[in-house]
C-alpha cells in the first residue's frame, strides 16, 4: 500500500509518461476515436496529439490513398476528416511509426 506521497508520486509518474498501448482499446479506438480513416493534420486544436516513432509505437500507420478503413489505415485530406492530428515532440496522446505494410497495433 502506497503513502500519501507514495500515492503522489505514482500519480505525478503516470501523468509524465503520456500514452500507451493499454489507452488503445483491443477495437482500435482512443478515447472513443476510431484509428483508421480520414485524417487531417493540423497545427493546433487536434483530437489527437501524434509522435512519430522508428520503434515501440503504441500504433503502425500506413498511409493510402483509397479504403481506410482498417486499424491503422490512414487517408491524408485537407476537409471533412473523420479525425485531426498534430505531430508533437513531447506529450503526446499516442506514438505513431509509419510503416508502408501491416498497419495496426503492436503485438
């Protein structure tokens, strides 16, 4: 059992570490977002904030220009998105690799 500083610490750890794995549900959401589809990127007010990865990515995207209609397709616009996104250094909500085969959820 965790003190009251314990307790705090273990809070302050989790709000650093930003997203992983376990926040994708097993039906590809965020937050209720389905992870494949129409997308647009966008420098501010995103639904999602997106870190580009080379290795241990919470979701492998692979861009395309028809269907997106799978885990990790996506499908680059400029209007009408299903969802936008942001790239960011630091905090982000999910890590992304691009990847140009297998896009979905890491093992």
């Amino acid at each position: 059992m965790l003190t009251g500083a314990g307790q705090a610490a273990a809070a302050g750890l989790a709000l650093v570490s930003g997203a992983s794995a376990a926040d994708i549900a097993p039906d590809c959401t965020w937050n209720g977002q389905p992870l494949h589809g129409r997308v647009q990127v966008v420098t501010s007010f995103p639904d999602i904030r997106v870190q580009r990865v080379t290795s241990f990515p919470d979701l492998r995207v692979q861009w395309v220009s028809s269907f997106p209609d799978s885990c990790g397709r996506w499908r680059e616009v400029t209007s009408f998105p299903d969802f936008t996104i942001a790239y960011v250094d630091s905090f982000p909500d999910i890590r992304v690799q691009e990847v140009g085969s297998f896009p979905g959820v890491r093992p």
